[in-house]
C-alpha cells in the first residue's frame, strides 16, 4: 500500500474545517437543528472532497467515501423529516427552491453512488472514458445543487462574504486540478473521524456561543 504523506492525509480534516468554520457559530437552532444541519456541511465538505482528483489505479477509496458521503446526506435529510413535521411541507408544491435543490443534490449522490458500481457500470458504460465522463457531469451538478441548498438556506451563513468563500473552495475543489495534481486518496477512517469530531464541535460550539 502507497504510503500518505501527512499533509495529504490533511487534506479533508482541513476542508471539513474550512466548511465548518464558514458558519456563523452564533447562530443555533438547538440542539436538534445544529447537528441536523452539521450533519448537512459534512455532507457538502464530504462532495467538495471528492471533486479532487485522485492518482489512477485509487478508484476504492473515492467509491467508499462515496458511499459514507451518501449515508451522511440520507441521514441529514431524515433527521429533519422524523424530527420535525413542518418540514415535510418544504416539500410540497410551493416549497422554498433551496429545499427542492437539496432533494435533488440528494438524488443525484445516490445516482451517482449506484450507477457507479461494477458491474453495473459497464453495462451502462463500456468505455471508462466516457464513464469518467458522465460520472464528473453529474458530479458537478449534485455539488452545484447541494452548494445552492445551502446559499439559498442562509440562516448559518448570514452575510455575503461567507456565501463567497463557500463557493470559492467548491470552486477550487472543483476545478483546482493544478493544485491538486498530486493529491493522494486519504483512508476513510480518516475522514470519518475529521468529520465525527467536526459535528460534536459544531453542536457544542454553538451550546456555549449562542
């Protein structure tokens, strides 16, 4: 196994920091709606991840995180519909577009989370080429809604500034390939933990500030 300079396996601690730490941390719903929401972060911090380009031959990883990444934006979007009735009526006819935007950006992850797997892949995609293709299209565009989702939401990220930053690290993320063109894959355990003590930090920051 390919040995991960630390400042590569830093890489998604310091992204989910930078995404996190965008959020206004005087700013709570309590309890309920800041880990909800947390959860949602992670989830974008997560997608802005995956935009980096790996070296060929690491495919597993990407396709691993991938699959945790979904099971983040899952969670989030149940947290809130189990929890708390009003928000199944964002999703009615009328509802505000930055809830229908996050339904699809959550769409478009599980697609791009199946349609991805082997076999299944090459029956829709004989050619990897093409594959990669498609797959960095759809790509763009579940970061591009779930970016929306949060901009349009704006309760954690009250003045334009952060709006700004937010987008430009989606943006270098998304098509900062000169910069990271010798990004390694980080293990997943590793993101796991980064984004596991970013939730808890992002709840209690705002128990104490708020």
């Amino acid at each position: 196994m390919r040995n991960i300079p630390g400042r590569e396996r830093a890489v998604p601690a310091l992204l989910i920091l930078a995404v996190m730490a965008l959020a206004d941390p005087w700013r709570s719903g309590g309890v309920f709606w800041d880990f909800g929401n947390a959860l949602g972060f992670l989830a974008l911090a997560g997608l802005m991840f995956q935009m980096i380009p790996g070296p060929r031959g690491a495919s597993r990883p990407h396709e691993l995180l991938g699959y945790w990444i979904l099971a983040v934006a899952v969670l989030h979007s149940f947290w809130f519909l189990a929890g708390d009735a009003v928000v199944r009526f964002y999703l009615l006819p009328g509802g505000p577009p930055h809830m229908w935007l996050g339904l699809a950006g959550l769409l478009l992850l599980a697609g791009l989370s199946s349609l991805a797997r082997m076999p299944d892949r090459l029956r829709l995609h004989p050619s990897y080429r093409g594959f990669r293709r498609v797959h960095r299209h759809l790509a763009l565009a579940c970061l591009a809604a779930t970016l929306l989702h949060v901009l349009l939401g704006g309760f954690y990220l009250p003045y334009w500034w952060q709006g700004a930053a937010l987008t430009g690290v989606a943006l270098a993320c998304a098509y900062g390939r000169r910069i990271w063109s010798r990004s390694f894959p980080a293990p997943v355990a590793a993101c796991l933990g980064a984004g596991g003590v970013a939730v808890i930090l992002f709840v209690l920051i705002r128990e104490v500030m708020a």
